[in-house]
C-alpha cells in the first residue's frame, strides 16, 4: 500500500507465535516473525500473563514485521496502552533495540513494558532465564 511503512513489535507473552492472542491481533497483520531477544527483564504476573521492565538482563521473544503500524491499534488495546493517557495505561509502548539469539542488531522495535514498581505490586515472579509461555508451570517455579 502507498505510504506504508513498515512496523517492527517485539512480542514476549501471549501475542508470540503459538500463544492465545497471536492468531487474533497479530497473524493478520505479520508478514514476518523470527526469534529474536531485547534487553529488559521477564516476570510472570499473578493474573497468567508476563511483564517486561527495562531492567538489565535478556528477553526472549519473537520480533514481529507488520506492512503498517495500523496494526498496533488493536493491540495497543489489548495491551492496555494508551498514547494519549500514558499514566492511566497497564504497560507502555517505547522503541529498543531487538537482537538475533547471537545478540546481533536487528531491527529498532516496540516493545511493550511495565514499571518496576508495577510488576512487584502485582506480584510478579522474575524469570531469569527470560522465556514464558502459557504452557509453564508457575506453581512449581522457585520462589
């Protein structure tokens, strides 16, 4: 399409290939999707889903390619992101660095994070080795 360009989003916890709301709100729109990692921080929130701080230390993910940021309305939404009332937002939305497994450069992506502050009030368990899926067992974890 005239005028588009592309959008990169770096995607950790349900919207990565294989979780509940990739086949909804991103396969649509992906016309790329590769393993890839950023620097930040993974927990598992109480509520069955994971939150990214910008922490030190490696996430993995996928990095998504979409023909147009359009594809971000839907899930600006579901992410509970607001451009226009940042504060009342779950999680924010910033562009970083995403990385190939080597830590090779690939793409500046968004990438949707939590505060600190947030993630431990809801509870969160840090996950060091920087990977979720529904398919964990959280219960089993070290506390």
């Amino acid at each position: 399409m005239p005028g588009d360009v592309l959008c990169y989003l770096f995607v950790y916890g349900t919207l990565k290939p294989g979780e509940r709301a990739f086949a909804n709100l991103c396969e649509p729109f992906a016309i790329a999707a590769r393993p890839a990692q950023t620097i930040g921080r993974l927990y598992h929130l109480p509520l069955g889903y994971p939150a990214m701080t910008t922490e030190p230390g490696w996430v993995k993910g996928f990095l998504l390619t979409f023909s147009s940021a359009d594809a971000l309305t839907a899930i600006d939404a579901f992410e509970e992101y607001y451009p226009d009332r940042p504060q009342s937002s779950e999680y924010q939305r910033s562009l970083q660095t995403v990385y190939d497994l080597n830590q090779h450069s690939l793409e500046i992506a968004w990438v949707y994070t939590m505060s600190l502050e947030q993630v431990n009030s809801s509870g969160g368990l840090w996950l060091p080795h920087g990977y979720w899926t529904e398919a964990m067992d959280f219960i089993n974890l070290p506390k």
